[in-house]
C-alpha cells in the first residue's frame, strides 16, 4: 500500500519512521532537491527531531506506508 504525496507540498512536511531507528522516529522534510532548475523534484532532505540528523533520499519512497507515515505519531 503506498501514501499519496505531493511534491509540492512536501517542504516542513512532518513524517514518521514506522521502525524506527537510534531512537529517531519523527523527522522533517528540510529541503526539495532538484537536479536543475524545472527539471523536476527527485530528492528531500529529512531531518531527525531529536537528533537533527539530516539524510537525503528519493522523495517518492516516502509514499512506501510500510516504512514511513505522513504526520507524527
């Protein structure tokens, strides 16, 4: 099952680690990565809130519901 997501919604979007990892469970979309101006969205950089960790990854794994859940829970 996957998450709707828009990309054009995603900057501070809030999202939640279905398993967490080092006790990092809820983080924040910090920045939109685009390759080239209008090319298109293809990265984020999600920040842990408790550690402030920051990761890059492809945006669309965030609609995989078995590892991440829109919102902090």
């Amino acid at each position: 099952m996957s998450t709707r997501v828009q990309p054009a919604k995603l900057l501070h979007s809030k999202w939640t680690a279905v398993t967490p990892l080092n006790r990092e469970k809820h983080f924040i979309v910090t920045a939109l990565i685009e390759p080239e101006p209008g090319a298109g969205l293809e990265r984020i950089t999600l920040e842990a809130v408790l550690t402030r960790r920051s990761f890059d990854l492809p945006w669309r794994e965030l609609q995989d519901s078995s590892r991440w859940r829109q919102g902090w829970r």
